[in-house]
C-alpha cells in the first residue's frame, strides 16, 4: 500500500513538471526577422523567423503566424530587419516558436 501511494505521488510530480516544461513563456527577444522563403530558401511560402544571436551562435525562432499576410511580412520579405519581437516561445518538434507575436522594428 505505502509503495503503491509512493509510486503514484512519483507519477503525478513528473506529470506536474513535464505540463511546467510545456507550458510557453512570454519573452521579448531581439535580432534579425526575416522572410523563411526569401531569405532562409526553408519553405514554398514566405513566413516569419526571428535570428537571434545567442553566445556565438545563432537561433532561428519562428513565428507562428498569417506568413505574408502579417502587416509587417512586407517590411521584411526582401531584406532582413532588425526587430524586437515579444510573444509565447515554446518548442514544436525541434523548432523554436514564438505565438501571439508583437513585432516592433528597431530604427
């Protein structure tokens, strides 16, 4: 009985932290926003990705959203941009995705 009480306390603290891991956290992030199709040649439609450089390296988050049809696609589907862009991170897959996005072009 107390072993099956223990492996069931177990059980529901690792589904606890597993739904925490889930769960998408707002962040602002700063770096280049680019076309995925003009630019980064990734897919068949233009969509929305934000560089950023991290350490020495280099992070593609993208965005979740309409792809061209977003007010801001046309200030960047033939040249990079530098943007701040806030909004839900989470990871699909092996992809970093940024949901709700707000998009704010630097000057």
């Amino acid at each position: 009985m107390l072993k099956t009480l223990f492996v069931a306390a177990v059980a529901a603290c690792l589904v606890s932290v597993a739904g925490a891991e889930d769960k998408p956290a707002t962040k602002t992030l700063e770096g280049k926003l680019v076309c995925t199709k003009c630019e980064l040649k990734e897919t068949k439609a233009c969509g929305n990705c934000l560089i950023v450089t991290e350490g020495k390296k280099e992070v593609k988050y993208y965005l979740d959203d309409k792809g061209n049809k977003e007010k801001y696609h046309a200030e960047i589907c033939q040249a990079p941009a530098d943007a701040k862009v806030t909004g839900k991170v989470s990871k699909k897959g092996e992809k970093n995705v940024i949901t709700d996005a707000k998009v704010v072009f630097k000057k």
